[in-house]
C-alpha cells in the first residue's frame, strides 16, 4: 500500500491556512473562487421551486460551512473542489428541504470522505484536466453571443435577469442563448466521447 499523497494545489493550501490559521484572506480567497462557481451549479440545475434569492443563501451557507469545517479539512483525503463541493451538494439539499419540505436521506458528511487510493489519483486528474479541456474547446466553437452568456452565468455567477440587464437584453433572449449554448456544448461533448 503506498503512502497517502497531500493535495497540494492552490485551493487546497488555502483551504488548509483557513483551517490551521485563520487566515482572513485566505478565505476571501477562497470565497472569490467558489461563490461564483456555486451560484453557477445553482443556476444549472431545476430550482424553479427556490426563491430568486436561493443562489446567494446557497453561496452563504456554504461558505459558512466552509470557515466553520475549514480545520477538518484533511489534503490526503480530498482536493479542496471535491471538499467544497460536497458542502455544495448538502447546502443545497437542505435548501430544497427547506424549500419544499420533503426529507430524505442521501446527505454525505464532508468528514465522510473516503480516502482516494494514491493509484487512482493520476488517473483522475489526468481525466479532469482531459474533461476541462474539452469543455474550454468546445466552448470555442459557440458562437460568441452564447459563449458570452455562459460565462456570465456560469464564471461570473450572474442570474438570467442580471445578464439580461447587463447586456441590455430581453430575458427570454439571454434564457435562449444559454440553453441553446448548454445543448451545442453537450452535443459537442458527446462527439468527443
């Protein structure tokens, strides 16, 4: 069996000056990175049922949670995406919860990460950055109207609305455009596979 090895990317050594430190900036940091990241995940999925305001209350809890748990974050165990991500998830289950009183029981624990296997970890990364390459060109082959819509939503974080006043829109227009963007980008995915 081979020896744990440490995440020691950007995030992670961010991750872990909060936990072990504190360390104020760190974390505006941190938070500079995955609000918008968060409110994008928000955005992506069907929260026709949330509150306008659901995406920022998600980006708040989760990066309470984060300063809050930050000392129980362990880099042998999980990179900081697979960390906060986690925290995503179960934020924003309790916000559906919340949000339509429906209870189940599919939380994970951010503690309740399992070790990933020193054998697998290229493998895995060499995937992610397989997969973020395929999405940065298939994002290129958009054209500029819809590849300039997701990045406001999906990099910047801006709801549908904030896009459309931004860029002196209609809704429906912006709406449109980042649909068609996700289903060209999809297509494009799947040739690749």
């Amino acid at each position: 069996m081979q020896p744990e090895q440490r995440r020691d990317d950007d995030w992670s050594r961010l991750l872990v000056l909060v936990g072990d430190k504190r360390d104020r900036r760190a974390f505006e940091q941190l938070f500079g990175h995955y609000a918008p990241l968060i409110k994008g995940f928000h955005y992506s999925r069907n929260t026709q049922a949330l509150a306008p305001e659901a995406a920022d209350e998600l980006v708040q809890e989760v990066m309470f949670r984060v300063w809050r748990k930050a000392p129980s974050f362990d880099p042998h165990k999980a990179s900081a995406n697979t960390w906060v991500y986690t925290i995503m998830r179960n934020c924003r289950i309790d916000l559906m919860r919340r949000g339509s009183r429906h209870v189940t029981d599919s939380e994970v624990d951010v503690d309740d990460i399992w070790d990933e296997s020193a054998d697998n970890q290229p493998l895995i990364n060499l995937q992610q950055r397989r997969n973020e390459s395929e999405i940065a060109e298939g994002i290129k082959t958009l054209p500029a109207d819809q590849s300039h819509v997701l990045h406001k939503a999906y990099m910047e974080g801006k709801s549908h609305s904030e896009i459309a006043q931004e860029l002196g829109l209609p809704l429906g227009t912006v709406k449109s455009r980042v649909r068609l963007a996700l289903k060209k980008l999809q297509t494009a995915l799947k040739r690749v596979e």
